[in-house]
C-alpha cells in the first residue's frame, strides 16, 4: 500500500524531469573579457577607461619698440635785380611706438576619457568630458587626442602633455563668468575704439 502511493510521485517526477532542458556546460574562460592574473591594468579595448591627468601650464611675452625720425628741408633762393627773393620749406616726422602682450595659463585637473578607437599602428584615440556643477556655476573640461599604448602607467594613467593631437577645453559659465564679462553697451563702444 505504502508502495502504491510512491508511484505516482516517481511518475510525475521522471515526468519533469524528461520535460527539463538538458544541462549545458559553460567555460569560466571568457576570450573578450579575459586578462591574466598577472598582467597590468592597461587599456586593451574600445571602451576601456584611462585617466588623464591635465596638468597645462603655458605663458607668453612679446615686446615691440618702434622708433623712426624723418628730416627734410627745401630751399629756393633767387638774386633778380640786385634783389634776393628766398623761400624755404622743412619737414619732420618723428614716429615712436611701444607695445607689450603677456598672456598665462595654467589647468590642473583629472579626468577619466573613453577610448574611442585604436588605430593599426596600436595608438588609442580618447575623448571625454566632465561637468562640474557648484553653486549655479558650471566648469566643463574636454580632453581628446592620441595616445600611444606605452604612455599609459601600469596604473591606467596618463599625462595631458603624452597626448598627441589634443585639445583640451575648459569652459565655464554662471554667475562670475557674467559679471566678469563686459556689459553690451561697452563691446559696442569697443568697436570704434572708444
């Protein structure tokens, strides 16, 4: 009797068993994903992150000094007559000019870019940007440019000045940005020269 009730379990559960999908063995190995234990944390693909430490510091100086003088001088004298007539004309033109420019920029920042593209010869094409926001006032930082694979630190880092073709921007706009921006009245008076 016991046995009879057992029957109908072990039916219904070769049952289930036969309607299961088969087991299927995956590999833990992944090719696209895989890097050995041993290696460093160097980008290898498009997608992979590096970071880029912005560190830009550049100044300018010109002078200029211009100094020019110019002396003429004409004169007519004529004897008619027993008279002398005489007429003279003289010129001088003195030009001095002096102008000096002096411009610096320094940027010290840290960003993470994504890689873009690799190029045949193994060079990484990174772009990114980033967007602080404080305060009602917005910094925006883009870096892009070439990368040669060496240049990365076993770290996944790399140097502003290691980049090839870059152009990094720094922006901002909020409320300082405005008040130190001239008033429109005043770029008006600026194009002629007042």
């Amino acid at each position: 009797m016991r046995y009879g009730y057992f029957l109908p379990v072990l039916a219904w559960a070769a049952c289930a068993a036969c309607a299961a999908p088969p087991a299927q063995a995956t590999s833990l190995y992944q090719p696209a994903t895989y890097q050995p234990y041993t290696s460093d944390l160097r980008p290898r693909r498009v997608g992979d992150l590096i970071t880029v430490m912005v560190y830009e510091s550049s100044s300018a100086s010109s002078s200029a000094n211009t100094s020019a003088g110019r002396d003429a001088a004409v004169g007519v004298e004529v004897h008619a007559a027993g008279r002398a007539h005489g007429a003279g004309a003289a010129a001088n033109n003195q030009l001095d000019g002096r102008g000096r420019t002096e411009r610096a920029g320094r940027v010290l920042a840290q960003i993470t870019v994504a890689i873009r593209e690799i190029t045949e010869s193994g060079d990484l094409i990174v772009a990114g940007e980033q967007l602080l926001e404080v305060n009602n006032e917005k910094q925006q930082i883009k870096v892009e440019g070439r990368v040669r694979a060496q240049d990365v630190s076993d770290a996944n880092v790399v140097l502003s000045t290691r980049i090839a073709n870059a152009r990094i921007s720094y922006a901002g706009e909020g409320d300082l940005s405005n008040i130190q921006r001239p008033a429109w009245w005043h770029r008006f008076l600026t194009l002629f020269g007042l």
